[in-house]
C-alpha cells in the first residue's frame, strides 16, 4: 500500500486496477485512474492544486507533482512521465511523454502525442503541439516526430501498462540472496526497446 495522507478533508483516491508502489507518498487531492503505474519514491502532493492521473498513465519512480492552489496537474490517457520528472500545475496530453529529469512548469500544456527530451525546461504557459518533439532549456520545438518513433513511444507505454499487472501480481518484498541462483533467470517478456535499436532496425 502507497503512503497516502489525508490533508483536512481531501483524501487521495486509487482506482482499484492501478498499481502505486508502497514507497510513493499522495498526499490530499489526488486521484489515480484504472490502470495506472506510479514509481517508487514519486511524490504527489495534492495539498494545494488537484493532481490526475487518466486512464492508463504512468508516473516513474522520483517524480514529483505539484501545483499552485488555483491550479490542476493532469497527466491525461496514456501520458509517460519519465524518472525524475518534475510537473508543476501543467497538462500532459493524451499519449505525450515527458522524459528523464525534464521540468514541466505551470499552465504549460503539452500536446498530445507529443515528446518532451530528457533534462528539458518547459516554462510556465507553454503551448507544445501535438506530435512534436521539443528539447532544451529552455525547451524549443525541432521537428515533428513521425510513426516510427510515435509507435515506439506507444510500445514504452504499453509496457509500463504491463508493469501494473506484474507488480499487482508478483511484486513483494523479500530478503536478499547472498550469491546469485544458478542459472539464473531474467525478465524476457519485454516488448520496449531503445529508440536507437528501433532505428537501426528500420
């Protein structure tokens, strides 16, 4: 079970299919849709502005949402947040991916299906359009990404979907193994890959 804190009267609400790994912290007015995955150590702090997670979203572990009173945070259908993002009182499209340690500011909107570089810095109020791919502090639009790299996003997504499933299913807390076990197994059921072996394959 995630640490989760009531604030006055706001309570934290978990649908019941999403997965929220016991070290995040939510905090008062936050509200996790079906199928959701949040990461160890993220920190979603609805004490001031209301926090979302839509359906099928994913938060990674580190992350850290916030907002100012009047405001909201709203990670909509499919959104990707990356580890170690940060989303301040903005709008994470539909299938928009934000990446490693990028800062997503207030009333920023990020389009749907679009891509935010890793380490990028995302001022207050601004407007990044669908299907682009936007990097840098401060962040700028390059390019549209195309169906390639669209279709890749989607598969890092499914799998974070997958994620909740395993998790809610076999992930527990144990004692560590001195020595490693003979033969021993690794994760095979993987369907992501990085965007550079995805290219290369084309």
């Amino acid at each position: 079970m995630a640490q989760c804190f009531a604030i006055e009267d706001l309570i934290p609400v978990i649908d019941p299919t999403a997965y929220v790994h016991p070290t995040a912290v939510l905090i008062g007015d936050v509200m996790i849709g079906a199928g959701c995955y949040v990461g160890p150590a993220a920190c979603l702090r609805g004490d001031f502005g209301r926090i979302t997670m839509r359906q099928g979203s994913n938060v990674q572990d580190t992350c850290v949402m916030h907002g100012f009173p009047d405001g909201e945070t709203i990670i909509d259908v499919d959104g990707h947040i990356g580890h170690g993002a940060v989303i301040h009182g903005a709008h994470i499209g539909p299938n928009a991916l934000v990446g490693i340690n990028a800062v997503v500011m207030d009333n920023a909107k990020v389009g749907e299906e679009a891509v935010i570089g890793a380490m990028a810095y995302v001022r207050e109020g601004t407007v990044i359009p669908p299907r682009s791919l936007a990097i840098g502090i401060p962040v700028r639009v390059v390019r549209e990404l195309n169906e390639q790299e669209l279709k890749w996003k989607r598969g890092g997504t499914l799998e974070y979907q997958q994620l909740v499933e395993r998790s809610r299913a076999t992930l527990r807390p144990v004692e560590p193994l001195a020595a490693p076990q003979p033969n021993r197994p690794r994760y095979s059921g993987g369907i992501s890959r990085t965007l550079d072996t995805v290219r290369g394959d084309s």
